[in-house]
C-alpha cells in the first residue's frame, strides 16, 4: 500500500494538504480532535472540487444533449448497418466528427474527480492504519484517529471486526448503523438524481436504445454505490454522499433554469416564462433572452412546448424578435376584460349563419328573376297617336301580340310564365281552340 501511496503522491499530497487547511480553521472553532472539525473538512474539499469542476459540467450537459439530438441518427445507422459492425462504428465516428460531439464528454466530471477521491481513500486508510501520509504528521493522524461522526471513527468500515473497531475506540453496532444509513442515503441520492434526469429533463418524443441504457443505470448506480459502500471508509462515505448532494441540487437547478429541449421541464419552464412576461411585459435577463433568441431562430423545428410559447405570445399583441426581446405586436390581438368578454371597440369576428336548403333555393330563384329582362306591359290607357288613328280595338283578336310576348318572357327560364302573365292586360282573353280528338 506504501508503494501505492508513493506512486500517487503527486495527488494524495495536495488533497491531504487542502484537508489540514480546512482543519486548522474548523478547529478553531469546534475543536481539532471532533468529528465536526474532520467531518467538515471533507466536506469542504469536496464544495473546492466540485466548484473547480463546473467548467466541466457545463461541457457535459452540452455532450448530454448534443448526445440526445444525434439519437436519432444514430438509430438510423445500426438500422441500416446492423449486419457490419465495423461499417457501423465507422459511421458512427463520422457522426460525431461532423457534429463535432464526443460521448466521453458526459463522463468527465466523474473521470476528473476520480483521482482525488482515490486520493481520499488512501489518506483516511493511512489513517486507519496508522501511517502517516502526505503533510498529515503524528500529531495530526493521533487528532484524526480521535475524530468520530456520530460516534463512528473516519477510518472505520462496515466490514471491520470488533478488534479493530476496539483499537479506534468505537462499538461494531454504532459502526454498522452509522455505515449503513450513510450507505443507503448514499444510494438513495444517486437514485434520485438519476430518476430526476430521466422523469423531467429528457425529450420524450424521442425514443432512443440511448433512454434505455440510462433507465438501466438508474437502477444500476445505486446498487454498485451499497455493494462498494461496505468497503468504504466512514470519511470516504462523508465524501461520496457529500458529492452527490451536491450533485442532485447542481442537476435540480439546471433543470429548472435550463432544461432539455422538448421535456416536461422544458414545458414548466416557458409556462413560467410566459406569465414572467406578461407580467412585465419583455424579458428580465440575460438567460430568459438566450432562451427566447434559441427558440426564434429554430423557426419551424420549434417543439410542441416551443411554438405553444410563441403562440401565446401572439394572442397577447406581443412578438418574440430575434435577439431575445419581447416587444409588441403590430396586429394586435381582440382586447379581453376579465370576465371574458370582448371589450368595446374591438369587433369579435363572426362565422356566416347556415342557410337551408329551401333557402338557398329561393335565393337563386330570386337571382335568376332578377337577371331575366322584363317584359313591357300593355297598357290599357290610350297612348299618344295621331288624331286620324282608330283606337284599339278591344276585340279577342287584337290579343295576338300579348301571346307571342306571353311565349318570348316564358323561354329563359321557369319565372318567365308568370312574368309574361303578369304582364298581360285584365279583360277577355282569347280561347283557347279546342284540341283535335
């Protein structure tokens, strides 16, 4: 183990070194041979780690969902070339060439703070076994043997015996309880953030092998964290259950500020938005400015969540613009009071009523009448002629171009008949002759 520890002194030194700093002002205030003092140390060197590793964070959470778009693409690929593997993993890498992603982005946050917890371990097993190791000298390893949290000794393991538990002066119960329940947080925090990514922060529309697989892990985490948890130093546990708490509220705030396209966070977010802005009237920062420019230049790739968003926008007389801002409309939707009924000035627009069939027939039998021309009556009033003109005759034979008039009006259509009838002067008409038997 000696060896071990020499070989990565280049890490173990500057993590037992950040340890004693913390100690130094932790024991001034608590005491430096408690648990407090100790217990907060590690607790310290992990908010350093887990802050100098936000930079890398971001970059996962960009590889995530860069991750999830390619999804599916990348399902189109084992489809077509699921009989030649070597053709498919070639094409894969192309994928990611040209999209410039990298699956190992995800991970990096785990792979970065992995050397300083293997670090950890070896400084709280030197310290179980009492060994002294990077800048911790005698004083400091007696000071941390004496440290108990909640009367379990730092260096203390679940799977110690009675002897060893002795030698640090604790009982194996206290050992084991206290292990356990940090072991089962421990599991149960890495649980729930796993769950909170897959139940709010993924885009359900797409169904990848990639969901399945972090289903699984879901289920799989936390079941490595209780098998290797047993094996772990009461410290370590301090580490690991500290780094995933912290873990949990960094992922809680993404979630809410900025969620994965196309997820029901997502859809919670840009409902908060909208009554944001009109409340106010446009948007109040930077990140609501990014979020709003993001969705504008999607322009018809925009998600159901998404264009829902700029619809409302809409209804309210306001427009989203392409750098973020929200101003007002120039159509200007119909004003609404509050009970819901439009406000004066506005005219709500009204759909035309059915007609019948009965009346649309009327209406074009009164179209037709109209564009028929119109018989001239005969009047039965003497017109103006020349003095030495008969007067007309009012015998039956006289008559004749009433008829031929009658029959012109009744050609261009079913009105004509009455027209024509209409037109025809009151008084004898002449008979009709007798049909030929």
């Amino acid at each position: 183990m000696d060896t071990i520890a020499s070989l990565f002194s280049f890490i173990t030194t500057p993590v037992s070194w950040v340890i004693v700093q913390f100690h130094k002002v932790y024991g001034a205030l608590f005491g430096a041979d408690t648990g407090w003092a100790w217990g907060l140390s590690i607790v310290s060197l992990v908010i350093l780690i887990r802050i100098c590793l936000i930079p890398l964070f971001v970059k996962q959470i960009k590889a995530t969902r860069a991750m999830q778009t390619l999804q599916p693409e990348m399902k189109k690929i084992q489809e077509r070339y699921k009989n030649d593997k070597q053709r498919q993993s070639e094409e894969m890498m192309k994928l990611y060439k040209e999209t410039g992603t990298n699956p190992l982005s995800s991970c990096l946050p785990i792979l970065a703070q992995s050397p300083f917890f293997f670090a950890l371990y070896h400084v709280l097993n030197s310290i179980a076994n009492n060994d002294t190791i990077g800048v911790i000298n005698e004083s400091l390893l007696q000071s941390a043997q004496k440290a108990h949290i909640f009367g379990a000794p730092l260096a203390a393991k679940f799977t110690d015996s009675s002897s060893d538990l002795v030698a640090l002066d604790a009982s194996l119960t206290t050992v084991r309880v206290v292990t356990a329940v940090m072991i089962v947080l421990m599991s149960a925090s890495q649980f729930y953030t796993q769950r909170q990514l897959m139940t709010k922060n993924v885009d359900t529309t797409v169904k990848t092998p990639f969901m399945q697989q972090q289903k699984m892990l879901m289920y799989v985490f936390p079941v490595m964290f209780a098998v290797f948890g047993i094996n772990f130093p009461v410290g370590v546990l301090v580490y690991w259950l500290t780094t995933n708490v912290w873990t949990m509220g960094q992922q809680m705030y993404v979630i809410h500020n900025n969620p994965t396209p196309g997820s029901k966070a997502q859809a919670a977010y840009l409902e908060r938005l909208f009554k944001h802005v009109m409340r106010h009237g446009k948007t109040r920062n930077r990140r609501e400015r990014t979020i709003v420019k993001a969705i504008v230049a999607k322009g018809r790739d925009r998600n159901e969540h998404e264009r829902k968003f700029i619809t409302g926008l809409g209804k309210e007389g306001l427009a989203a613009q392409s750098d973020g801002t929200v101003v007002k409309s120039e159509v200007s939707a119909v004003a609404v009071a509050e009970d819901g009924t439009p406000t004066p000035g506005t005219p709500k627009r009204q759909q035309p009523k059915r007609q019948t069939k009965a009346q649309r027939q009327s209406g074009a039998a009164k179209t037709a009448d109209e564009d028929e021309p119109k018989a001239e009556p005969t009047s039965l009033i003497k017109s103006d002629q020349p003095e030495d003109t008969e007067p007309e005759s009012t015998e039956p034979e006289d008559t004749k171009p009433a008829a031929g008039a009658k029959k012109a009006a009744a050609k261009p259509g079913t009105g004509g008949r009455s027209k024509a009838q209409s037109g025809q002067r009151k008084g004898q008409q002449r008979p009709k002759s007798p049909s030929k038997k």
